[in-house]
C-alpha cells in the first residue's frame, strides 16, 4: 500500500485543488460541491489510499456484517458514488437510495454505476425528505464534518432507520498522537484555511453510547467509525465543534 511519502503528484495537486475550491464557497454546501464535482474522485483516492485506508477497511467490515440480504440502505451523502460501488461490493442489499446535495456529484455517480438497484436523489442530510422508520441502514463516511449542525445529520439518520436498523457513519476528529500529527503535518500542506482544518473534536462528536453501538478510532484520533442504534441520542455535550483549527 501506498504511504504517506509516496503520494502520488497527480492526486496530491487533485487533493489541493479541490480543497481550495471548497474554500471559496464556505457554508454553501451545495454550490461548493458542485464546483469540485469533476475533482472528487482525485480527492478520494488521496484520502482512501493515504489517511483512510484502515477505517474503511473496517467500515467495509461492518457492512458485510451488518447489511442483511435485500436491505433497504440509504447513502448519506453519496457523492460521485465511491461508496455506494462499495455498498454494493460488500453487502447484498435490494435497494439503495444515493443522496446528495450535489446534482452535479451525482451526475457522475449515475454515469459510473449501472446497477437498477441505486436510486438517485438530492436531499439535505440535516432534513431527510424520508418517512420515519424508512430504511434497514444508513451509510454516510465523511459528510457531516462541512455541515452547520451534524448533530441534526445523525438525529435525522437515527429517524429514518427501522426499530432494529443502524446508523453506520465514518468523521474527522482532531488528530492526537504521533500518528495523528503526521497526518495533520500532510493535511495542513495540503489543505491551509480550508474546510479540513475544521474537523471535529473528540470529546464533541456526534455519538451515544448503547449495546448496540460501538466506537473505533484510525490514524491517532483523525477518523473514526461510529455505529448508532434506534435507541440512540445525540447529547448536548456531543456536539462537533466546527471553529476548532488543527493547530
């Protein structure tokens, strides 16, 4: 596997870019991802092979355990489909529901998965336009850190689960360790003043905990995979901090 060192340029400059694009449209969720559409991919090969490779390994882990043989899953925050292609790797569900704010995101996640069991649609994960009780699981990795108010993303994706369904979600949190400081060295190259150096902390992220969720940590603190039941709440003293640079 590819290390930290070892970036490639091509993805690197892809990285920078699309994090400099964000930077222009700060707070307009919407219109910032439509402008770094065409970019995302190269964002995500960064992010998937050099930060985030061991939680998504185990957040693949979790799907294949946890998504039962027709689920009705929604993908929270889709993008350009990278995730649902691993939904659809790692699970056997019946349906999936992409959403995103982004058309132009999902433009190209139509373009790149043919598969009759994804629907398509464009919704705000902090107003999900689904009945209550609606889905088996939902997925969303790396969506709610940009957002105003991740508290409201997770209380909504809690909603819209079945009594015995689950909430599966992957965030940033500032880094902590050796580990952590090396990544925070590579995000602060890439990334000075962008969104990314408004990661949420660990003692105010979006959790609770219950029998049926759990917790775990990759790359010294800097993401990590949250598991979250029907009876679970989102406390007061949980809340993401987004003001809080990486310093």
């Amino acid at each position: 596997m590819e290390t930290i060192a070892t970036l490639d340029a091509n993805n690197m400059k892809n990285f920078g870019e699309y994090l400099k694009l964000f930077q222009l449209h700060r707070g307009e969720n919407t219109k910032a991802y439509d402008e770094v559409a065409t970019l995302y991919d190269g964002f995500v090969r960064v992010w998937d092979k050099q930060i985030a490779a061991a939680a998504l390994t185990y957040y693949n882990q979790l799907i294949a355990q946890s998504v039962k043989p027709g689920a009705v899953i929604l993908d929270a925050g889709a993008g350009t489909g990278e995730r649902t292609l691993a939904l659809l790797q790692h699970s056997q569900p019946g349906r999936i529901i992409a959403l995103d704010t982004s058309e132009k995101m999902l433009e190209i996640a139509r373009a790149k998965i043919a598969d009759p069991r994804v629907e398509y649609r464009i919704g705000d994960l902090a107003h999900l336009p689904f009945a209550d009780n609606t889905f088996d699981v939902v997925s969303c990795t790396w969506a709610i850190e940009i957002m105003a108010d991740p508290r409201a993303a997770v209380e909504e994706f809690i909603r819209v689960i079945k009594p015995d369904g689950l909430v599966i979600y992957a965030f940033c949190s500032l880094p902590d360790g050796a580990t952590g400081k090396v990544l925070k060295y590579v995000l602060d190259k890439v990334a000075a003043e962008s969104p990314l150096n408004q990661l949420l902390s660990d003692n105010e992220r979006p959790f609770h905990q219950c029998e049926r969720s759990s917790l775990k940590k990759f790359a010294g603190g800097l993401t990590t995979v949250a598991v979250v039941a029907k009876c679970c709440t989102v406390a007061a003293e949980a809340l993401p901090c987004r003001d809080t640079p990486l310093v």
